[in-house]
C-alpha cells in the first residue's frame, strides 16, 4: 500500500517507483476541498464501509495519472483517481491520494469522521498475494501439526509392534 508522497521524495526509486506507484512522479496539489466523488468499483472490498470521504480544507493529493495497469477504483469529486490499484507479479498494490494524517492529526488533512480510516483498514487487508497465501504463522502451524500426526503415528506403529512381541511370547 502507497499513500501520497510515498514516492514523492526521492528516497524510494527503482523497481518500488515503477511497479507500485500506480500514480508516479511529484506533482500533487492542495487547498481546494475535495470530496469523494463516482466509486467506480463499489463492490471492491477496498471500499466496504466507505460512504463518504472529505478530504479536508488542504486536500493533498497527486495530480498524475494512474500507470498502465492501475485500476481507479473510486475518484475524487474532480474526477482524479482517489483509490487505485494493480496487480504486480501477483500481488495487489493499492494506492491510497491522500495524505494519511486526519483531522485528528492536524485540522486541514482528511476529516477523521468520514471514510479515510476504512480506506486505510480495507488497503492494508487488500494488499499482499492476490492467490491465498497462508502467513508464516499459519506454516508454522501446520508444521507443528504434521509433526504431532508423525509422532502418534511412530507411538502408535511402536506400541502395535511392542503388543505383537508380547504376546508371541
């Protein structure tokens, strides 16, 4: 997940500014409110719970284009894309337009009572393989549990193997 001025600055290049700044290069603009305008995917699981979204008297976002690829999800109400994302080698980026301090923060950034935090929430649930994947805490899981199935097995192939003996006794 990207959100604005991710890539501004220099300090990420390379390989992260070509696949997964979906809006690449410096130009963003502020000052003018801007709300959330047409949600293009309404169904897309980045804008459940999101009803609304006001960007705050500052309103900084990039002015750029989205890259090859990149899918406008929702836009802002002047039609810049608000919400975008693409798959790259299999896994989702999403970009987020706006700054990811609220109101909360500093009163001219997002208003904190409309749908940045679930914008934020449903990205970063979003982003990763676009296949299931488990996580490692799931690997390691499951090799516990294949571990514990070899082990009643070796006991249980031991225990069967040691009765036999007994008995032939």
């Amino acid at each position: 997940m990207v959100g604005l001025f991710g890539f501004n600055y220099g300090e990420l290049g390379g390989a992260f500014a070509n696949d997964y700044a979906l809006q690449p290069g410096r130009g963003y603009t502020n000052g003018q409110r801007r709300t959330l305008g047409a949600v293009l995917l309404p169904n897309d699981p980045l804008m459940a719970g999101v009803t609304a979204f006001d960007g705050g008297s500052s309103s900084y976002h990039s002015v750029t284009g989205l890259v090859p690829g990149a899918v406008a999800v929702a836009n802002y109400d002047n039609g810049t894309p608000l919400v975008a994302k693409r798959t790259v080698a299999g896994f989702q980026t999403v970009n987020l337009n706006f700054h990811p301090g609220s109101s909360d923060t500093r009163s001219d950034f997002w208003v904190s009572s409309t749908g940045g935090t679930a914008l934020i929430a449903n990205a970063l649930e979003n982003v990763g393989a676009v296949a299931a994947v488990p996580e490692p805490a799931t690997w390691a899981m499951m090799l516990v549990g294949f571990g514990m199935i070899g082990a009643t097995a070796r006991y249980r192939r031991r225990r069967t193997v040691s009765t036999r003996v007994s008995y032939a006794c």
